[in-house]
C-alpha cells in the first residue's frame, strides 16, 4: 500500500484560528494491483509444480531417446575409424557392431531401415576380416575418378541415418536418406 503524508492548512472564518492537520492518504487503487501481481506469480509458481510430475516422463524420454542417437553416432565414428585405420583390433570393430545391432534389436520401429544398416554393418565386417589393407577393404567405394573419400562418407552417413530412422517414430530426412541407401547398395553390389 503505498502512503504519504500531506500537509493542508485549515482555515475557519469564525474563530480566525489557522489549524494545521496532518494525515495519512492512501491510494487504495494502488492495493489492488499489488495483490493481483502477487496473485499471478503464486499461480504461475503452482502451474509450474503441478506440470513437473507431467513433464519430468517426457523429458527422460527425450533423454534416452538422445542417448541411442548419440550412442549410434560415437559407434559409427569409432567403426568408420578403425575400419580405415586398423590397427589390429578386430574385438574393437566386433563389439561395436555389436553394440548398434542391440539397439536396432532392442528399440527398431521401421524394420526396412534396421535391416539395412545391419546388411551395411555386416557388409563391413565381412570385408574388414578379409582384407588387412585399407585400400582393399575401401576398393568398393571407389569411382570412376578414384575417389574414395564422397563414396565412403556417404556410405557410413547411410548406415549411421537408417539406424536413427530405424528407432525414429518421425524421421524427417527420408527423402535424402533413400536416396543414399540406394547409392550405397550399389557400392555393396561392386
């Protein structure tokens, strides 16, 4: 509530006496909307701490959905990694295969884009135990201007996307990623 003081002279005719009074004023307009502001603060408080037993699923959800995307991600660079580079450490390709297939096993909802990546992962496998040279195991991406490094990016895009969509209720690069499935079942095809 917000008060002041104010001053007035008083002045009656009759007794010629000059009286000076002091009071309090309030501005009673001014209560009102004070309560009203701590009114929608206490209500926008409550609305937020009855949402959270309702947000708090969803937002783990999205967490682990996050977290298979992620581990797919760091798998797919670790096998695209040792299988241009191999440094004798088959188990290494092996359990991450391994571990993309569990998920796909575990948390697939499109079975064409999950069978995919695992024909491509086995495919990978299959020539990373047969050859120890990089370059024999990356002949199959080659082009005609032998370019290996497009061919061979795009290849493990495909895998690594068609994982994603395979888990994904609402994968929204379909379009693109048909398009490099069909180029890399080529490439599996040489």
């Amino acid at each position: 509530m917000n008060i002041s003081s104010v001053n007035y002279n008083n002045s009656n005719y009759k007794q010629n006496n000059i009286h000076r009074i002091k009071q309090n004023v309030s501005f009673s307009g001014v209560k009102p909307a004070i309560k009203n502001q701590q009114a929608k603060e206490c209500a926008k408080g409550l609305a937020e701490i009855l949402l959270l037993p309702l947000l708090v699923p969803l937002a783990l959800f999205l967490g682990l959905f996050n977290r298979k995307n992620d581990s797919i991600d760091s798998s797919m660079k670790m096998i695209a990694g040792e299988y241009m580079n191999h440094l004798g450490r088959i188990e290494f390709f092996q359990t991450e295969v391994e571990r993309i297939n569990r998920i796909l096993d575990k948390h697939s909802v499109n079975d064409e884009y999950s069978q995919f990546a695992k024909d491509a992962l086995a495919f990978l496998q299959a020539r990373f135990e047969a050859f120890n040279d990089s370059e024999e195991r990356l002949e199959p991406f080659e082009d005609e201007n032998m370019e290996i490094k497009r061919n061979w990016l795009i290849f493990i895009d495909a895998i690594n996307e068609s994982a994603k969509a395979a888990i994904s209720k609402n994968y929204k690069d379909i379009d693109k990623l048909n398009k490099n499935i069909q180029l890399a079942r080529e490439m599996m095809q040489k």
